[in-house]
C-alpha cells in the first residue's frame, strides 16, 4: 500500500490558516531527494511530521535501504526549503527481534506537548496480521524511548471496517485530550477510510463510535475509492483536514480538504480537490501525504 515518493508535503505552503483551499506549488521543488545508494534514505518513502519548534522546522520521515529495511530520520529547516539530515539518522529504526515491531516501522505523527517530543508510529512482526499503532517519546526529537504499553492500537476483529489493518497518521493535542485520526481498510487494495480515536494521555485510546469518520465519494467522485494519510490543524475552535482520495492501488492520489468542530463529523469542501497531481514530471503521479 506504499512505496512512492512523499515529498509532494513541502510543495504545500499558505499565507495563514484561513487560506487552506487556496494552495501554491514551490518553485524549488522537490525540496529534498533520495539518499544514495548504500544510505538509510535510499528511497523515500512518508512524510511522518513536521513542526515549527524555536524558530526551526523539524520533519520526521521514512526512508529504506537498498534491501528493503525501513526506518525514521530528522532533517531540519530554517525556511521549509532548505533542509538538512541529521548527523544522528536513522534516529528511530525497528524493534529488537521478537517484539511487535521487530520487522517494520513507519513514523505517523510527531506532536509536542510541554517540553516531550511524542510519536506514534505503525509497526508490525511478520505482515499484516500483527500491524499496530506504537508509540515513543523523547526530550530532543533525536533519540526515543518507546513506549512500554505498545503496541496502544491494534486492528478490531474479523468484520469491522479496519479489521486487516490500521495505518497511523495524524495526533492533535487540543488543549485537554488528544485525538487520532488513522486509516484502515478490511480488503487488500479496497475501500480505505479513516478512523478517529481519542486519549487522556496518548497510550489509551477509545475508538470514535462514529468510526469511520470520513470515508470515500461515490463511485464518479474524485475520492473514490479510498481517503487517506490525512493532516489535522486545530485552530483552538475548528479542526482542518488535508486528506488524500483516489485509488490506493500504486498510491494515485490528490489532495482534499475537510473541516470538523470536534474532530468527528468532518464536512468536505465543495471545491475538492483543493492540490492534483502535477503537471511536473516528479510529482506526475501523486501528490499525498499533506502535513500542515
């Protein structure tokens, strides 16, 4: 359900919040490549977070070697343009043999709450069947210690609409709880939609019984048959949606936008999609993953 580029996030950029429909291309991009070969970024692979953080940015994201491993690494950023890898990277790779992440991690979502640098992360041992949303914390951004609870999501039984997988995406603390917005899907290459849960504390999590909480258009509509990978800005009264809709097969998506008063019933912009695909050769063939 992956492997493509995910740099298609930093061709987003608006004057404020209040312009969230109304988006312009960089003309510099893409701002950050492949490593080469022989590196830990090799491919890139999510954009996992990025955050403004004492007038630096600072982007987690995926990348895997040549045979295959995946792993999470820092770049920061005076201007959103121009970044730098940290010396440190990977800075977050898979488990130790037997755990339930020992075979795959993927960074979802980084959010700092005081002065802790949380993430949640998708990780499984063996495939599909043992996928789980974990989570990790750190005082740098650099190094973390994960959670002893982990995994703090797993898929719900044979039958429900997220039964064979669940994909962490996007965490917003809003003053008081946290939220969870993630994809799931009960089909290999099916119908994908996306699910919202709630925490007092990050590692307990009480799924939104209105779940899922956005699912694709219909048949003719833009995002069919799968909504996914979405970012969530809380503006202190309304929460703001960026979300990929198209097809899941070879990750061909563009980007739409939703707007929501308590982070469960989202309501779709009338002039969706609000960034395609294109027209440049490198993001030809999808734009995803948005962060804002």
């Amino acid at each position: 359900m992956k492997k493509i580029y995910l740099l298609t996030l930093f061709s987003i950029f608006s004057l404020n919040l209040l312009c969230q429909v109304n988006w312009t291309k960089h003309s510099e991009n893409p701002v950050m490549v492949p490593g080469t070969s022989g590196e830990w970024d090799k491919t890139l692979d999510y954009i996992g977070s990025s955050i403004l953080h004492d007038d630096t940015y600072m982007m987690w994201y995926s990348g895997i070697t040549d045979s295959g491993i995946e792993s999470v690494g820092l770049a920061t950023s005076p201007d959103g343009t121009t970044w730098t890898r940290d010396a440190n990277n990977p800075v977050f790779e898979k488990g130790p043999s037997g755990s339930w992440d020992q075979d795959y991690v993927s960074c979802g979502d980084v959010t700092l709450v005081d002065d802790t640098f949380h993430m949640w992360y998708t990780g499984y041992r063996g495939f599909w069947d043992t996928i789980g949303i974990g989570h990790a914390f750190s005082t740098d951004g650099i190094n973390w210690e994960r959670d002893t609870n982990n995994p703090v999501l797993t898929v719900e039984p044979e039958g429900t609409w997220e039964y064979l997988w669940i994909w962490i995406d996007e965490v917003v603390f809003d003053g008081n709880i946290y939220h969870m917005w993630y994809e799931g899907g009960s089909e290999p290459g099916k119908e994908v939609a996306i699910g919202h849960a709630t925490s007092p504390d990050g590692v307990v999590w009480t799924r939104d019984p209105s779940n899922p909480v956005l699912e694709p258009g219909a048949s003719e509509d833009w995002d069919y048959p799968c909504v996914a990978f979405p970012g969530v800005v809380f503006d202190g009264t309304n929460f703001h949606m960026w979300y990929c809709g198209g097809t899941n097969v070879g990750h061909n998506y563009d980007i739409g936008y939703a707007t929501s008063t308590d982070g469960s019933d989202w309501t779709k912009y009338d002039g969706n999609p609000v960034m395609e695909k294109g027209p440049d050769d490198w993001d030809a063939g999808s734009v995803f993953t948005p962060n804002v």
